[in-house]
C-alpha cells in the first residue's frame, strides 16, 4: 500500500499587489520584474493573520475535498518559515484551529523545500503503519519580512498618501528580494490506500549545509544574548539576506539533479514524467530547469506570476491548481522538486491513482 493524495486545499489572501503597485513605493518596473522573474503580482493578508490562520484555512479546503472530517487526522505537519511566534511553531495552532483531536502535530523547518521534506515525512508514518490519514500544509505570510513602513504598505495596497523619500530610498535597497515573495498556502490529505505502483513512490531528498548562507535571516537567533535587540533590528539582522545569482546556478543544477536520481530509483524515466511541479521561485529557475530536461512549460509549469514565491506554499499550490483544472488526473505521474534555504532540496515521483470506477 502506498501514499495517496485524497484532498487538496489552498488559501489565498485576497490584498493584490501588482508590479506596478510596487513601483509606486521603490525604484522598479513591471518590465524588470516580469523578465527577471516573472512575478506579475503576489498577495498578501491583513496584519494580524498568521500562517497559522491561512494554513487552517487550507487545510480544512483540504479535509473537505477528501470528504473527511478533522477528527479522522492522525497526523499533521506544518511547514512555514514565517511561524506566528519564534516559539513553539504553528502546528499546535493549526491543530487547535482545525479542530482535530490531540494527535501528532509536526513543524517542519526546511523554507522552499518544507513541503517536500512534510510529504516525505506523511510517506513514512502512513507506509509504517502509525498513521492512517495525514495533512501536510505549507504557509507562509512573508508580509512580516518586508521592510516597508506603515505609509509604504498603504500606498502600495492603493493608498493616495505620498511616502516619504528615506522610505522610498530603503524599499528600493531591499527590492531584489523583497519583489519576489507573497503568501499564501496550500495543503494535502494522504492516507495509505494506493495500488501497485500508484500513490508515492520514491523521493530523494538532499542537504547541502554550506550553502547556509545562500538565503537566510542572521537575526533574531539564540546564540546572541539577548536574542533580539533594537540595535540588531535597526541594522536590518531580521531581514533575509540573499545571494540572488548563487541561488540561481544551485537551483537550476540541484532540482533537475534530485529528479534524475529519484528517477533512477524508482525505475523511471524523465519520458515516463507528464508534469514537474516545482518550487516556484522564478520563472527563469523553471526555464533553466526546462532546459536542462529539454521540455517546455506544459511540463514545467508555473503559476509564480499570479502569487511569487510563497516559499512553503508553493507546490501545494500549484498541484491543487493543476487538479483543478485536470491537468493531473487519473495515472498522471508527477514529479515534485524543490531548491531552498538550509540549502535543502529534493525530489519526489508520485503516480496519480486511477480514478475509481
Ligand atoms: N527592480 C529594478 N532593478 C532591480 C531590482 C528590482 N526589483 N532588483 C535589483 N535590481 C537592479 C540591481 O540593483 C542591479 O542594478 P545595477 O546593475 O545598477 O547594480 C541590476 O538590477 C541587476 O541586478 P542583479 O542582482 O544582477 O540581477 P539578476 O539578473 O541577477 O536578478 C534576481 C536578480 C532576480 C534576484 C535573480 O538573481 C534571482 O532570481 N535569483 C534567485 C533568487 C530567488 O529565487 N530567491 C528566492 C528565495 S530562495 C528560493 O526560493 C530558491
């Protein structure tokens, strides 16, 4: 018997912000976006919703999908890198908001591959026989990184107030990664009831600890005392510091590579694959994977111009998106890979079931 996905559930806040938007707060343009990433807009929540709210709310999109109700979860794990509080993590909040029993509830902390490492992890407790239905969800609210005023976010949500230029100043120095994100979350419900060869059938998932600091947050962190201090925050510790290119040339070489080996594992061939979902984490990654595969977008999709990168959210995301509109359907074989921070990658091949009878 193996893994199979019986639900999926996405939530997507509903606060759009267009490229356009953006250059109203920073020096950029929609044509400079759109080439370099192909992000056209991304979405963020109000203050005060967490990523436990948006993963609750994709979760029970999820059990109802499944036709199942909370209280049949036997375990759950949440992947965010934007948790509501530094401690504890949100599966307790998810689990508590959601309504399932005092199972299981994990966090998991592996940023652009967290839903990866989340299905592997469901794989192993279903296969193993201590779970019989699991959730697995990846949320994020990236709002909280970004290092925009109070006045910068109510112009860039169509406010007609003017910011002032210190605040345009520092947006534009922070606008090749702060363009790139937006939240939102997607979740999956598994149980262990697939045929031969049907449901997950392999994965091969990878770390890479130096390339730390490829992307990362130096601060707030436990090994300064105290963790967090104004003069910390005030030389910007809190917000992620990325090296754009070095990401780039991993990604494009380590997704396809990690796809290559679960492949050859299971027996399969890139040929055999009918869709890549990959991490969506800029349009020109996915064209350097298409590439390297020698395929074009129907294999490799991307849906990264209507949300950015979402980080946890996104192959959860685009897989719900691609089953609605039958893209996935009955024996289609998908590839999930995913590139991130940690550097943790990977791979994952699973058989979409043959649509019962
Ligand atoms: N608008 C306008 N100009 C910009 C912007 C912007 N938003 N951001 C940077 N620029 C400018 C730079 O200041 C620079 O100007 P200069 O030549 O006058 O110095 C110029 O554009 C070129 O900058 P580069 O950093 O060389 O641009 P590059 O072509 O490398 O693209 C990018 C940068 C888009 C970040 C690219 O490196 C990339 O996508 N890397 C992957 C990063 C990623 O995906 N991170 C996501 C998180 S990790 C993950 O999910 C895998």
């Amino acid at each position: 018997m193996s893994s199979i996905i019986v639900g999926t559930g996405i939530a997507i806040p509903d606060n759009v912000v267009s490229n356009h938007d953006l250059s109203r707060i920073m020096d950029t343009t929609d044509e400079w976006i759109t080439t370099r990433t192909g992000v056209k807009e991304r979405r963020f929540v109000d203050p005060g919703t967490g990523s436990s709210d948006l993963a609750a709310e994709a979760v029970l999109a999820a059990l109802e999908d499944a036709g199942l109700e909370a209280g049949e979860v036997d375990a759950l794990i949440t992947a965010t890198m934007t948790p509501d509080y530094v401690a504890p993590g949100i599966s307790g909040l998810v689990q508590a908001k959601t309504g399932m029993r005092h199972i299981a509830a994990y966090d998991i902390r592996q940023q652009c591959s967290g839903f990866l490492y989340g299905l592997d992890l469901a794989d192993a407790l279903l296969s193993s026989g201590r779970a019989k239905t699991a959730v697995v969800v990846g949320a994020e609210v990236h709002g909280g990184f970004l290092p925009w005023s109070a006045a910068s976010w109510n112009r860039v949500l169509g406010g007609s107030e003017d910011i002032s230029e210190e605040d345009f100043a520092r947006n534009t120095e922070h606008r090749a990664w702060s363009v790139l994100f937006g939240d939102g979350a997607g979740a999956m419900v598994l149980t262990a009831g697939g045929a031969e060869g049907e449901g997950l059938l392999g994965s091969s998932l990878h770390t890479d600890g130096e390339e730390f600091e490829l992307i990362w947050v130096p601060g707030v962190g436990f090994k300064d005392r105290p963790y967090v201090t104004a003069a910390g925050v005030e030389a910007d510790v809190h917000l992620p510091q990325m090296d754009g290119g070095g990401l780039f040339r991993k990604a494009v070489r380590l997704m396809p590579e990690a796809a290559q080996t679960v492949l050859a594992s299971t027996g399969l061939e890139l040929n055999d694959i009918d869709v890549v979902v990959a991490h969506q984490a800029n349009d020109r990654i996915l064209e350097g994977v298409r590439r390297q595969f020698g395929v074009g977008s129907e294999k490799v999709p991307s849906n990264i111009g209507s949300y950015g990168n979402t980080t946890a959210g996104t192959l959860p995301i685009l897989y719900h998106e691609l089953r609605q509109a039958g893209r996935v359907t009955g024996g289609t074989l998908v590839c999930f890979a995913a590139f991130g921070a940690g550097a943790h990658y990977g791979a994952a091949i699973y058989r979409e079931p043959a649509a019962a009878e």
